[in-house]
C-alpha cells in the first residue's frame, strides 16, 4: 500500500478561506484552485490587511498583481461576470472541466458551474491571456484517478495530463497566450511539515511525486505546438526557503515552513512568533504583521507569498519591451549613421568640390515608446571617418567607417509597486559601421545609392526587485545590420549654387541579433531566440539649399512610411525549464515618421565645418533630436 501524503485534519486541501502605450493583451482568464479564485466563496485565501488583519480587505493574489502589471482589470469570479473560473478546492479534474466541459460541473456548495467553452461558445479571445494553474490539490486530497486504489505515480501523470488538457483546449479554441507554471514545492509547505510529524516519509514522497508531476506536465508542454508560457513557481519557491532574509523574511527557512500568520500552525505546533494575527488567548495580535510569513495557513501564502509569483510573471511579460528593442535599436543606430554621412555627401552633389576627408561627430537622443516599461530613452553618440572623391564629371563616391555607443534605458514598470517589480533595465551596444555614396548626376537629375553595414555587440541588464530581493539579470549577444538606401530627386537650379526640388527616397535594412541567455541562473532567468528585423520604408520630401562661395545650408523635409517583418514576436524560455519556449508580442515599430534636417556650414582655405540638426517624429515610438559637427579637409 502506498503511504499517505497528508493527515486527516488537513485533507480538505487547497480550499477557500470559507471553506503607456495600452496594453497589447485584452484580458486576463483564470484556471485553478484556491491560489487563483479572486472570490467564488466571498473571500480569498490569503491573508486580510491591516489595521485589523481580522476584519481588513484580503491581500492581493498574484493573478490579481499579475493582471494590474499588463494594465488589465483584476480577474473577478465568473459568477460575478468576470473571467476567473478558479475555485478554492478544484483537482485538476475540475480545472480542466472548468475550461472545456460541454455543460459544466456541479459543486456541492456554489451549485452548478458553467466553463469557459460554454460561456465562450468554443470561441478563445486570441488577444487575451489565459492562466491555468492545478495541482496541488491532486497531492493533498489524493484522488485515485487510474482505479488502483490508492495515490501514486499513475495518478500523478493523469493530474498533469488534465493540467495540460486544459491548456491543450484553450489553444484549439484559438488561445495564443497560455500561462501554465509548474507545481509549487508543496513539501515546504507546513501542511507537508506537519505531517511529517505524523507519517515519516511524507516530505520526500510529497516531493518525489511533485517532481515527477512537473517532469511529466514540461515534457506534455515541450512536445505540444500551442504557445504555452510556462514560470517555474517551483524553483522560485525553494529559492525563498534557501535564503528568506533576502526577501526581508525575518524568520529562517525551517520556520517559514511550519508557521502561519492566521495562527493555525502555531496552535499545532505551540511555537509562536509574536508576529501572528492572533495571540495564544485567541485574541487580536496588536502586533501582527503578515511580513514575517510566507503562509497564511497551512497551504495558502500571504500576499508577501503571492508577491513573489506576481512579480515572477510581470518579469517574463515585460521582458519583450526590452530585448525585442535590441534588433530596434540596432536598426536606429545603423540610421544614424547614414544620416550623418548621406547629409554631407549631398552638400557635394552639385557642386564641382574635389575630394576631401569627412568627420563626423553626433548625438541622438530619442524617446522609446513600449507596452510597460516608462521614462524608456535611447541615446547614441557617433564618429565618423570618411572620404569622398568625383569621379569624372557626372559621378561623386564616398565611404565613411563609424563607430558607434548607443544605450538604452528603460524607468520602472507600470506594474511596479512596494512589493516589487521590474526597478530598470538598460540596453547598451557599441558598434562599428561601413557606409557607401554613390552619387549621379545628370543636369538637375540625380540618384543616389547607399550600400551601409555595420557589426556590433550589446550588453542587456534588468532590475527586478522581489520584496526586499535585488535581482541583477545580465546577458550579451552580438548583432549585425546590412541594408540599401535608394534616393531620387531633382534641382531645378542646378546650374546655379541654389538648390531646391523634390526627392523619393526608399531603403531596405535588415538587423539580426543572435540568440542569448541571462547569465544569473534564477527562477527569474531567461533565454532569448535570435531575432532577425527587416525594414522596408518608402517617402518623399522636398530639399532646399544654397552652396556659395565660403558657406552652405541645406533643409531637408520627409515623410515616410514603414513596414517590417519579424517584429511581431519574441520567442524566449525561462531558463530552468529548457524545454518550454513560447512567443511574445514585440514592441510596434512599424508606421509613419516625419523628418526634418537642417545643416549649416562654413569653408574656409579647404577647411570646412558644419553643423547638423535633424528631427524625427516616429509613430509608435516618439520624438528624437540629433545633432551632428562635420568637418572635412579638402585634399
């Protein structure tokens, strides 16, 4: 016979306390037990707040801090009109009926249950997310699912199977993003604690079959096509218990295994803290502080608990806002440096200057729009060395090498709050660049082609804070950017030093950034795909200017328009679990921007300098301003 996990007085298991730019996600769907149901029974289990911590409002869930980090409503109960289907009590059976039963579920105190498939006539909303989270209650009220008459390994692979069912479900109603984290590591929890106490072996039976739960549900996920995000809560859970006063828990790991804030454990064990919110007497604990635990009972955590996987979920979620900017940024550099070098090779255009070295010196900086990352800025500074030369009369060439710095920095995220968030996080590239100008010209008639190239490497680093947690994830990755500038136009004063006409101007540029990993191996981890952006952008202005005897300006106005592929998402994993990747949506760059260069300059005995401003108006990602001192020496 297989030994019991659990003793009789906590069998009832997982149950309830009774018992800026907008966000690319529409919604939050919830599946699950008593560690997601934001009030099927009129509570939640987990602690209330202070100042009464009897009578206060219940503490957040992480679904719920989840849900506010993506800017979405919180997940209230289904009953209720909302999109939390998650019971306190559900096997994993029920959370799977509760997702794709045909015609619900009965419960012995709630009634009959509608499930999502119902509700949603087999209709996903492909835009919104789904969290499904089973489990724990399979382990601690121990159904007998293959009919042997007792709880083990069979029943443990059938409990990871409806977990992954439901999942599976979702995706053939046209879900496109599936939260699935693995099983928490119940053996730590006081309930297991407990009762090791009474039955020997339990703890490490419980933790055998958790681990055998998990094994069996990554590799269902590793195997399935559907776009299935999966947190390890496991790994995250032991690493509290290793090292609690990192997250500011004041009492070691031993103990935040047995004690409890309602005062439960501490009524079972006759050990108290002075911390619970009750006293010894029962009565009201002036001094309670729900911070000095991770449980709030025997099974549930306190929002200090939930905390922990809210700020876990917001982590990934946020993680596209930076490292899909990596490719973007990448391609923004490269546009910099034909900017600076393009402008001073048209001051040559149609005038009969011999060859000459080219400098450059500039300096971008522009806002960075993204989903939930604010105060976002790139920066970049540039030196350019370059010649150019005629080639007979109706030919000018020109080549420039540039090397580049360009960071990006990213303020807190809009989920961030006391207990945690993603703090910063930066993006810093260096780079070095190849550019060519190829100029014809034919009366007032010219064109222009622009071959440019560049190679470079980024460093990344994002700040997560975890309660009293700092965490530093640091990664590198090279990156490449290769493209072609096209440009037509005529003067209509060509044979004079004043310049005005149209233009049409396209390009086709293409950034690939190679596939890394964050170099801290966390629950927190991650690793990134490679990513290859390509950019194609089309546009007209009108430029004007005057070329005279000592000085020069130049006035350049465009529009342009934009597309790309390869930007709609970001594949990453986190990195304790190899086996599961899955895909995010991107940042947005594609759309219109207006430009606007102005230089102005001055020659004398050969020796020319000037000075560049040019403005950018991009859709989807803000304004930029760069400023750029040009020197060339004629030779």
């Amino acid at each position: 016979m297989k030994k019991s996990l659990i003793a009789t007085s906590i069998a009832l298991g997982l149950m309830s306390g009774a018992a800026f730019a907008d966000s690319p996600y529409s919604k939050l769907y919830v599946f699950g037990d008593s560690l997601s149901d934001t009030g099927m029974f009129g509570g939640k289990a987990t602690n209330r707040v202070g100042p009464d911590y009897t009578m206060g409002e219940f503490e957040y869930l992480g679904v719920e801090l989840f849900a506010m980090s993506l800017k979405l409503d919180a997940p209230k109960p289904a009953t209720m009109g909302g999109t939390n289907y998650a019971v306190g009590g559900f096997r994993s059976d029920q959370v799977l009926a509760s997702v794709a039963s045909p015609v619900g579920q009965p419960h012995p105190i709630l009634g009959p249950l509608s499930s999502y498939a119902q509700d949603s006539m087999g209709q996903a909303d492909s835009n919104a997310i789904y969290y499904v989270s089973a489990g724990g209650n399979d382990f601690l009220q121990q159904p007998d699912y293959d009919g042997d008459g007792s709880f083990g390994p069979g029943d443990i692979s059938i409990a990871a199977g409806n977990v992954f069912t439901a999942a599976a479900a979702l995706d053939m109603m046209g879900a496109n993003y599936i939260v699935l984290p693995n099983l928490v590591a119940l053996d730590l929890s006081p309930a297991i604690n407990f009762s090791e106490a009474v039955a020997p072996g339990t703890k490490a039976l419980t933790k055998a079959g958790v681990d055998g739960f998990n094994t069996a549900l990554t590799l269902l996920v590793g195997g399935s096509n559907a776009n299935i995000i999966m947190p390890d809560v496991n790994t995250a859970m032991v690493e509290l218990f290793d090292n609690p006063g990192a997250y500011g828990f004041a009492l070691p790991g031993s103990a935040l295994g047995v004690t409890c804030f309602d005062g439960s454990c501490s009524a079972a064990s006759g050990y108290w803290s002075g911390f619970e919110a009750i006293l010894p007497d029962g009565s009201v604990n002036p001094n309670a502080n729900p911070d000095f635990f991770a449980f709030n009972d025997f099974v549930h955590p306190t929002g200090a608990g939930h905390a922990i996987f809210g700020v876990g979920l917001e982590a990934i979620f946020t993680a596209p806002d930076v490292y899909s900017s990596m490719p973007a940024l990448a391609l923004a550099s490269s546009g910099d440096q034909m900017a600076s070098f393009r402008t001073q090779m048209s001051r040559f255009r149609f005038g009969n200057e011999g060859a000459s070295v080219l400098l450059n010196v500039s300096n971008n900086t522009t806002d960075w729009n993204t989903d939930f990352m604010t105060n976002s800025e790139r920066s970049t500074e540039q030196l350019q060395v370059g010649y150019q030369a005629p080639m007979g009369e109706s030919m000018r060439v020109g080549i420039a090498f540039t090397g580049s710095s360009s960071e990006l920095s990213f303020g807190q995220s809009v989920g961030s709050t006391m207990r945690g968030g993603v703090e910063s996080a930066s993006v810093d590239a260096d780079s070095f660049g190849l550019a060519l100008s190829l100029n014809f010209i034919s009366g007032g008639l010219y064109g222009e082609v622009a071959p440019e190239f560049s190679y470079g490497s980024m460093d990344t680093s994002r700040h997560l804070r975890i309660l009293s947690l700092d965490r530093i994830q640091t990664a590198s990755a090279d990156y490449t950017t290769a493209g072609v500038t096209l440009e037509a136009g005529y003067n209509f004063f060509a044979d004079s030093g004043f310049e005005l006409g149209p233009f049409v101007v396209s390009s086709f540029k293409k950034a690939s950034v190679d596939n890394f990993e964050e170099k801290q191996l966390n629950a927190n981890a991650m690793f990134v795909d490679s990513q290859s952006w390509s950019e194609t952008t089309a546009g007209y202005g009108l430029f004007a200017g005057y070329n005279g005897e000592n000085w020069f300006f130049d006035v350049r106005a465009s529009q342009l328009e934009s597309d790309n592929e390869g930007r709609e998402e970001t594949r990453m994993g986190v990195s304790t679990i190899k086996e599961n990747s899955f895909w995010l949506p991107s940042i947005e760059r594609a759309g219109s921007a207006t430009e606007l260069d102005a230089t102005v300059g001055f020659e004398i005995d050969g020796f020319t300098v000037s000075g560049q401003y040019r403005y950018q108006d991009i859709d989807n990602q803000g304004k930029g301003d760069m400023y750029t001192l040009g020197l060339s020496f004629a030779l």
